[in-house]
C-alpha cells in the first residue's frame, strides 16, 4: 500500500469524526488534493475487498472508518457503543422542513408544521444538528437555521445532494408562490 | 374566538386516538382524512371538521392553542361552505384551498420523515470510532489544614531537594589556553621559531587547530608576527618588539 494511504488509514483511525480532503491534506500538504482522493479509494477498495469488520464510507462531506452493519446487534448488546438517541417525528418534521427550506426561519416552520416549533429547534440546535446561518430580511431580522455537517453524519448522507428530490415523493407539490399566502 | 358550545357529536364511534402520537393538528387531520380514506383535494370539510371537534374534546385538548386554531380555522372553512353561490361563478375561490395546500405540503414533510427516519436507523447499524469526551475536571476541594500537616509536607518539599550535582568536567576538544601558553612560553625564550617547536612532532589534528588558533590570536593582539615565504613553506614565528607588544 503507498505510504499516504496508510498515513491517511492512520489519520482516519485516530479521529472520530470524517475527515473531509481538505482536512487530510494538512498531513502533507505537498500530496495534492488529487493524490489523497486516490489514497482514500485505494483504502477503501483495500477494506472492501479484504476481510474487515470496518469499512471506509465517505459521508458528510468527507470519510470515515464504520463498523461493518452485520455487526451492529453484536456490538450494540455487549453495549460497546451507544445508538445515537432516535429523533423524535417532530424533530424530524423540523430537520426536513429546515433540511429543504435552508435558510429557514422559525415562523415558517411553525407555519408549515402548524404547532410551536421553537422548543424543537433549540434542541436540534444543542445536538448540533442545525445552526444560525444568517439573519433574514424581514421584520425583526429573524434568525435563519440550516444543517450542519453533523445533520449529514447522522443520517449516512455525503451531502444535501442525497436528500430524495421534492419531484420523488408521491406527494407532488408546486412550490411555494407568495401570492397563496395569506 | 367562536368556538362551539356544543361539539358535533362524533361519526365514528369507538375512534380511539392517542393524541401523543401526533406532532400538531396538521398531523392529526391528515390522519382523520386517511382514515376515512377520503380526497384530501376535495375534503369533506363539514365532516372533517366533526370530527376534529370531537377528538379534541375527547382528549380534554381545548388548552393547547394550535389545535384549538385549527378547530376554528375549519370551522370558519365549514361556514363559508355553507355560503350559497351562484352556478357557474369563476371568481368563487374554494374556501378549503388554502387548507388543502397545507395539507399536501405537510403530507410532503412526512413523506420526509419516513425518508429521514429510515436514514438514520440504516446509519445507526454502523458505530464510528468511540469518543467519549473528558469529564470536566473537579473543582479543587476547599483547603483543609493544620500546622502539624503544613511542617510535615514542608518537610517533604525539603526532603525532595536533591544534593547539588557535581558536573563532570570533559577535556575541551580545542585547547587554545594550553597552545597560548605553549607559545608564550617559547616567545620568552626565544626571538624566533619555527612552526615545528611549537606543535611538535606528533602532532594530532586538535593540536594544529588549537596551535593555529593560538597564534591567529596573539598575532592579533600584537605579541608576535607570522610569517610565510610562499605557499606551503614553513611558518615562521617571530616575537614583536617590546614596543608594540601588549
């Protein structure tokens, strides 16, 4: 295996969190982007086709080094590691509003929600999941959430761009026309 | 606000709904409207609305201020249905539009639900590297001490003092003192010499460094002069005058 990429398998070991490409071409910053990309398909075709129990997943926006899923039961009930806590509907209703609406105020997700979405924001917000993207230009200058990084993490995406596209869903809808609203 | 003094009373009886279950009042008409498995375009609004009524009241809901909204918003709705108009009128706006496109839009944001949910159930099979982060230190315990405690623990402090190191003393690889002394010493003898007396026979390399340096030295300090015939010809040492020497 090239010297990099076992730099790179040592880096990815080390961290617990995906390591995007920018962040491991501060190992070497002499590799170059393009031989780290190579380095990163030649470890993960390595634990792909070798006897692992992990292998390397590219998500949110870099890499990482997951245990295999047919040993999720074993590991999970000899409580090496915990599940992330499940999201409750409404804190999914509000990631997918605010995941699709990016930025995204709290009057119009309250609206589309139809209930008092505050509280559920602000807790999304402690796990960091959304964050204060900006302020918008309305009245008051309204605070404007969007994802973070982590959104992506725990949900196994790459990047926004493995959201199911609106057009998907069963459900067609048009977009939102200001007009229609009230 | 208009709300009924008297709710409808229910279509469907023995319809038990757990109100938990639901994230707000758009949840729970979608849910009334797939079960009864009507067209949520074209909404029975009057039943609907019954309907709600009666599971709010049900439930002893009438405190939370979004479904009681709702229940109002439809029964406005329901109202304006019963509003006659004319045959074919365009300008007649469906009054449940607007309700309808919220209902799509949220039934959308479900769809999306699943999706997430699913999502992350299928990311919660594969566990990253374990991190747990550092407790925070503890703070430090109040000081609690008596005398007898502080002598003893000074005299442990003093006791950790280590005895004072001898230092090993190493021979300097160059001797420049020993080579100025060398010549000085054959300066006193003698008005000239040659390099030979001074370094000697067997001579090592540090010897000739030393030497060279020595004489490099007190040449500039105007105790004697060196001198060559050409290149390679043996230096020859001469003691300055008395006048010029330091």
């Amino acid at each position: 295996m090239n010297p990099l990429a076992k730099l790179v398998e040592a880096a990815l070991f080390a961290s617990a969190r995906p390591l995007t490409v920018d962040e491991l071409l501060t190992l070497d910053p002499s590799a170059g982007a393009t031989a780290v990309r190579a380095a990163l398909a030649e470890l993960r075709d390595a634990f792909a086709t070798g006897d692992h129990g992990v292998e390397l997943i590219e998500i949110a926006q870099g890499w990482q080094f997951l245990t295999r899923r047919e040993y999720a039961e074993a590991i999970d009930r000899a409580q090496f590691a915990l599940r992330p806590r499940r999201l409750s509907p409404a804190a999914l209703e509000t990631l997918a509003i605010i995941a699709y609406r990016q930025p995204v105020g709290r009057i119009e997700v309250d609206e589309i929600r139809g209930v008092d979405s505050g509280a559920v924001i602000e807790k999304l917000s402690e796990r960091g999941l959304v964050e204060i993207v900006t302020r918008g230009e309305g009245l008051g200058r309204p605070l404007l959430y969007g994802t973070t990084p982590q959104f992506l993490e725990i949900l196994g995406l790459k990047d926004l761009d493995e959201l199911p596209r609106l057009e998907e869903l069963s459900v067609a809808l048009r977009p939102p026309a200001p007009a229609e609203l009230e | 606000m208009s709300a009924p003094t008297n709710p409808v009373t229910q279509d469907s009886a023995g319809f038990v709904v757990e109100l938990e279950q639901f994230s707000g009042p758009l949840d729970l008409l979608l849910h009334l409207i797939h079960e009864d498995e009507v067209d949520i375009t074209d909404l029975p609004i009057a039943k609907i609305a019954d309907q709600f009524l009666a599971v709010i009241s049900e439930l002893g809901l009438n405190q939370a201020a979004d479904y009681l909204e709702m229940a109002a918003r439809l029964l406005r709705i329901k109202a304006q249905m019963l509003l006659p108009r004319r045959l074919g009128d365009d300008e007649w706006e469906d009054p449940r539009a607007e309700l309808v496109r919220r209902l799509l839009e949220y039934q959308q944001i479900r769809e999306l639900v699943e999706w997430l949910g699913a999502a992350a159930a299928r990311r919660a099979e594969q566990f990253g590297r374990g991190f747990s982060p550092e407790p925070p230190a503890a703070p430090p315990a109040p000081l609690v001490i008596d005398l007898n405690d502080l002598l003893a623990a000074a005299e442990r402090v003093i006791a950790l003092i280590p005895e004072p190191v001898l230092h090993r003393v190493v021979p300097r690889p160059l001797d420049v003192e020993g080579a100025t002394a060398r010549i000085q010493a054959l300066l006193a003898a003698r008005d000239t010499f040659g390099w030979g007396d001074v370094v000697g026979a067997r001579s090592t390399i540090v010897d000739v460094l030393s030497t060279f340096i020595a004489l490099l030295e007190l040449a500039k300090r105007g105790a004697l002069h060196v001198h060559q015939e050409g290149p390679f010809a043996p230096i020859q040492i001469r003691r300055e005058s008395p006048r010029e020497a330091r």
